[in-house]
C-alpha cells in the first residue's frame, strides 16, 4: 500500500529569497494526527487553523526546504492551500466497496459501487 504522494503545488511556496519551491511529498494521515491538531492551542483558538495544523503534519516535504510546518502551510499562496486540501482529501478518503458483477448481455466483468444508505 502506498503511504506517501508526491506532488507539484500549482503556483509555489516563495520562500525569504523569493525562490519558488513547487516538489513536496505527503504522507497518509493517522488519527493521531487529527487529534493531536484538534488539542493545538492555535485550533483552540480558531478552528478555521485546524487544516493548516494537520497538513502541516502530513505534508513532510517541500523541495528545497529543511522542514515544513504549520507556519509555511499558513504562508502558502491560496490555490495551493485547496490543492493540497484537496489531495487529502483524496489520498486519505476510503474507497467504496464495488461489487464484481457479469454483464447478462456482453458476459464482460463490470465493477459496480454499492451504495449504503440508512432509511428511517
């Protein structure tokens, strides 16, 4: 199972020097990692901070960089903050069950995703 993603932010972290950093590796995240964030006293404060703690753990690489933290999540341009939301959201998501079914028409093998819902 494949446990860390690489990536290339759209626009870039611009460092000090004004040197753009756009490689960077992230790792699947724990539970640990969620709740840990939650108890940061910056989420405590603002709740709104809780995305920037949690990539911060889980982004572990960015080119160029020594580490990557929370404090360079926050000074990331905006599109690639929802980039790199959205590949979390991605590499962290379970898949939906699929079941192997045969086409009665064509005898081909289709996978076809099973829907759960609660009725009540």
């Amino acid at each position: 199972m494949e446990t860390v993603f690489e990536f290339t932010l759209p626009k870039g972290y611009m460092d000090g020097n004004g040197e753009l950093h756009k490689r960077g590796k992230m790792r699947l995240a724990t539970a640990a990692d969620e709740i840990s964030a939650t108890r940061d006293p910056r989420v405590l404060s603002n709740p709104s901070y809780l995305t920037i703690v949690v990539l911060g753990k889980v982004v572990t690489e960015i080119e160029g960089l020594p580490t990557v933290s929370a404090n360079i999540i926050e000074r990331l341009f905006t599109a690639d903050l929802a980039f790199l939301q959205d590949m979390y959201q991605r590499i962290n998501d379970v898949e939906p069950p699929v079941l192997q079914a045969v086409c009665p028409k064509c005898g081909e093998v289709v996978e076809v995703p099973i829907n759960f819902t609660v009725e009540g």
